[in-house]
C-alpha cells in the first residue's frame, strides 16, 4: 500500500473495538485465515468492522495480515473478526500448521546413537 | 462776668456732645465686633465641618471605593460606590478623587496581567514537558500493544492508552490556553479521522455517535488536524459531561457552503442565556484570556476553543440550543483549512465512521467546481449503483489484492447473493482442487508434451475478465481460497 501515513496515528487502536479485547471465540490466532462468507454486511455494524470487511473483498487474509493493513494491534483485530465470524459475516480457517518438525534434540540424540554404534564395531 | 457761665456751658456742650459722639463710636465699634467674633466663629465652625467632610470623603475613599476599584478589576460586573456627599461630584475635590479611584484601576489590571502572564508561562512550561512525556509514553503503550495480543495484557494497554489520552488532553489544552502551540504536528488527514481522535480522547467516548455525510476524502491541511481534534474534543468533553450518562452525544458532519461544519448535539440540561452568552464570549476568542478568569479549578476547554479559533481561523458557535434539549455546538472549518485526500490511497482510520454519501460520485465535480448552493435535490435522483456491483479498475493487472471501497448499503440486493457462491467451504474447496487436478492429469495424459501447448486458459480469462465482471469475483474468491 502507498501513502502510508507515517507519525501518529489520529485515532487510537482501543477505540476500534470500544476498548474490548476478549474475542468472543478464543480459537482465533495471528495466524488464523480470515475469509468472507459472502453474506451482504448488515446495517449498523461497526465502522472496524466493515473495514475488515472491506479488506478481506481481494482475498482472504490471515489476523496478522489484516491487522497490518487496517493499522491495527492483533488483539483488536482479532476481536473484529471472532464478532464477524459470530454474525457468519466472516469463515476462519484455523492456521495452517507448520508441517511437524521433528525435535533437534532427538535428531541429535539419534545421530550421536548411530555414530557410537559406528564407532563400536 | 456774663461771658464765664456762657463759656462754661458752651465747653460744658461740647464736652457733652462730644462724648455723645464718642459714647456712640465705642457702641458701633464693639457691634462691629460682635459681628465680626460671630463671623469668625461661624466660618470656623464650617472650616471644621469641610475638614471632616473632607476627612470622611478621604476615609470612604479608603475603605470602600478603593477596595472596591481594585475588585471591580477583576470582576466588572461589582459596582464602585460613589463618593459619600454626592455634591462633592463636580468639585475639583470630587475630580480629583475619581482620578485617584482610575489610577488605582489601571494600575492593577496591568499588575494583573502581568501576573497572569507569569503565570502562564511557569504553567506552559511545566505543561509542555509532561505532554512531551505522555507522547513517549504513547509511544510506549502502541508499540506494546502491537506486540502483545495476549487479551488480559492487550485489555490493560487499551485502558492504559486511553488514560494517557485523556492526560494527554488535559495537558494539551492547559498549555493551548497558557498560550502554547498545540505540541503536535500531524500531516494531511481525513477529517472524519480528526474527529474520532478527538472522540477518542474523552471518558464516556463510546456515547458519542459520529454521522459522516462528507463525501470521501475531505481531508483537513496539515497545521489544521490537531487543533480541529482539540476543538472537537472539548466540545464533546462538555456535551458528555452535561447531558445524562445513558443518552447519546450525536455528531454530524456535513459540508456547507463555505466548508465543513462539524455539529456536536447533546440531549443534557442546556445552557442559561448568561452561561450562553459567556461560553459564546469564550470561544469567539477576542478577549485575552486570564487564568485568574477560568475559576478554581479552571475550567479551560472553552478558552482553549477560543484561542484556537482565533489561531486558526476557525470558528464555533454555541448560541442556538440543541433540538434534544442541550446544546448545539458548531465547528466550521472554511474551505481553506480543507484539502483533499485520494481514499483508495490512504484511506481513513479503520474505526473512523464511513461516509454516508456513494464513492467517486461527486468527487471529481467537487475538485473542478463548488458545489451549487442547493445541491440536494441532484443527490436524490442521482441512480443507486446496485449493491454487489463493482467497477472495472484499470489497475488489476499487477496481481496484487487490491483494497476496495464498499459502499455502505442499507437494503443489499438478494439478487446478487448468489453470483458469489460460498466457495470457501471446506467441501468445495476440495472438490475445486480436486477437479483442477484432474483436469490437469487428463491435460498432460492428452498432450504429448505440454511445453509445446498455447495456454488457452490464460486467453480465456482475459477475455471473460473484460466481459463478466462477477465472474472475476468468482475467481477472485477461489484465487482467495486456494492460497
């Protein structure tokens, strides 16, 4: 995005969300992926709200993501959207896990196995 | 012998005459003198009576006119009594006392404002560096809240940030009144941004419900931001403070014929006439301000909004009551404090309220010409684009998401609803991802080698892209689910 305002922002994050930052449903993380449902928004809802509609209209777009374009903290964010998911306005996706590592210790251990049993013929 | 006896009687006459003649000289002498001891005691009698006019005059000047010039200095509306013998009015006496009474005057009102701007400036000072301190620790709070998002932690930050606006507030407008600048530089902002900052700033600023009705973009010039916010700020302070805790404090914005008005209505108590006309005087801002003036503990909103508005060019008028029974404050910001921001390039603050007007209708008539006086009747008749309708952009090309504004729409079209297929359930994701599969295998299972084949595909969707602009939706959004 150009033309980022850069300084100060005007308005402060809390007031995005009225000050709450529970999420209505606590399963959403900074990595969850936000989509639209394609329900037309209803009248009356939050200014933040559409915005983060308004964001997701090209795509969807993980919290973080999200967050980063509507110059928010997460925390807020994610309250925006744990409400719009409520009002089916929103699907999210938990986030894709990274594909299971395994632990650098055990490999490491097992290395070490291997190379003693070398070792002893 | 005859002569003797007529000699004797003659010396004998005169002798008798003569003392007649001096017997009544001595008698009028000493009623000459009477006259004169009764003059003599009267005029002294009068000389005492002057001398204790004269030093009762002096003592009345003394104890009551005096203190009551120098209290009149301060509070103009205190009487001066006169002097205790009204006939003294006109006599040099008299003239001479009231120029005592005059110079004591000026004397103390200039010792007054001497004192004050002293005052101020130990205030300024003091002022400036905690608003300095709250800025970095503003700073402080953001930076946390953009790198926690534990709720417990974010909760406290929010309330923690909020505080420190409302702090920042007051030492912003403390400093503003003692003559400061307002601390600040903010570049070119959207108005409606303006607003909500300062909304943002207040205890209670959920009650406030901000109706934009400028069209988008209308943006303030850079030196114009932060006292609008300031301004706003304080206007919505009073409207919050005195209306009832469960009753809306209702803000519009609109755009008149000079400018921007930015109407703030509150459904409180209202004003006196007296406190109307006071908080009238206050924010026209033509008289100096006096910190002794703002009462204990100051009340400086309204002489921050004074001194702003005479800084700016701006103006604010309080003297028409609210149709919900408060008061009706008006900000208008003229059209040369005003400027223009693209929306789709730097768009508003998230949680600032949209616009209730429909994008790039006006926008570019308004740039080229003012609007005519009576434009309302055009907004009536002009068509509604439909809901789910979205303008071709020239600029799609370049692949990336782009943001688009969305007009708000009360009543959306159902008809559009099913253009845009739900293709984000779990279930037509895949069986999508499974067709493209087997599309493809059956692709490569028909053509030998498929380097060597044009890529009908690409053809197709550029075609279709000029032709059915829902379906690009469509493939937006299945381009949205796949990644």
């Amino acid at each position: 995005m150009t033309g980022r305002p850069a300084g100060r922002p005007l308005v402060p994050a809390y007031l995005s969300t009225g000050g709450v930052t529970r999420p209505s449903r606590p399963h959403l993380e900074r990595l969850s992926v936000l989509a639209r449902s394609g329900e037309p928004p209803p009248a009356g809802l939050p200014a933040a709200e559409l915005a983060l509609l308004d964001s997701l209209e090209g795509g969807s777009l993980a919290v973080v993501e999200a967050a980063a374009l509507l110059r928010l903290p997460v925390s807020a964010v994610r309250v925006l959207a744990a409400d719009l998911v409520d009002r089916d306005l929103v699907l999210a996706r938990a986030p894709i896990p990274p594909a299971e590592r395994y632990d650098p210790d055990l490999l490491k251990r097992v290395a070490d196995g291997l190379r003693a049993l070398k070792l002893r013929p | 012998m005859i002569e003797l006896p007529d000699l004797v009687a003659g010396a004998l006459a005169a002798g008798t005459l003569s003392a007649f003649a001096l017997g009544g000289g001595l008698a009028r002498s000493r009623r000459r003198q009477n006259r004169q001891l009764a003059e003599i005691a009267a005029l002294r009698t009068r000389l005492d009576g002057t001398a204790r006019a004269f030093t009762a005059e002096v003592e009345h000047l003394a104890t009551q006119r005096v203190p009551a010039a120098a209290r009149q200095v301060a509070h103009p509306h205190l009487a001066v009594p006169g002097p205790l013998q009204p006939l003294t009015a006109g006599t040099p006496l008299g003239i001479a006392l009231e120029n005592a009474v005059l110079a004591l005057q000026s004397e103390a009102a200039a010792q007054r404002t001497r004192i004050d701007a002293a005052a101020q400036a130990g205030m300024r000072g003091a002022v400036r560096e905690i608003q300095a301190a709250l800025y970095r620790l503003q700073d402080a709070l953001r930076g946390l809240q953009q790198r926690y998002d534990d709720p417990e932690l974010a909760q406290t930050l929010f309330r923690l940030d909020h505080e420190n606006e409302q702090s920042l507030r007051r030492a912003q407008v403390a400093a503003v009144v003692c003559g400061a600048w307002v601390g600040l530089a903010r570049e070119e902002s959207h108005l409606v941004d303006a607003v909500t900052g300062g909304q943002a700033r207040l205890a209670g600023y959920q009650r406030v419900q901000v109706h934009n009705h400028l069209e988008p973009g209308t943006a303030l010039v850079s030196h114009a931001v932060e006292p609008v916010a300031v301004i706003v700020a304080e206007l919505l302070d009073n409207a919050l403070r005195h209306s009832a805790p469960d009753t809306d404090v209702v803000v519009s914005l609109e755009h008149v014929h000079h400018g921007v008005c930015v109407t703030v209505d509150d459904a409180g108590l209202g004003m006196t006439h007296d406190e109307r006309e006071r908080a009238q005087r206050l924010v026209a801002g033509d008289d100096p301000i006096l910190l002794t003036d703002l009462g204990d503990p100051p009340r400086m909103g309204l002489a921050a909004i004074g001194r702003l508005t005479r800084q700016f060019d701006l103006s604010v008028d309080l003297s028409s009551a609210s149709p919900y029974g408060g008061v009706r404050a008006v900000l208008r910001v003229d059209s040369h404090l005003l400027s223009r921001l693209d929306p789709a390039d730097r768009p508003p603050a998230a949680s600032a309220p949209r616009t209730t007007r429909t994008t790039r209708r006006t926008a570019p008539d308004r740039a080229a010409a003012p609007t005519p006086a009576h434009a309302y009747g055009t907004e009536a008749g002009a068509p509604e684009a439909p809901p789910g309708h979205r303008e071709p952009q020239d600029d799609e090309g370049d692949g990336l998401p782009q943001r688009r504004r969305r007009t708000r729409t009360a009543a959306p079209a159902p008809a559009a609803a099913p253009a845009r297929s739900p293709a984000r359930r779990p279930e037509d994701a895949a069986a999508a991802l499974g067709a493209l599969q087997s599309g493809t295998a059956a692709a490569r299972a028909a053509a030998g080698d498929p380097g060597d084949s044009p890529r009908p595909h690409a053809a197709a969707d550029h075609t279709d892209r000029n032709n059915d602009i829902d379906h690009i939706d469509h493939i937006d959004d299945e381009g949205g689910a796949a990644r």
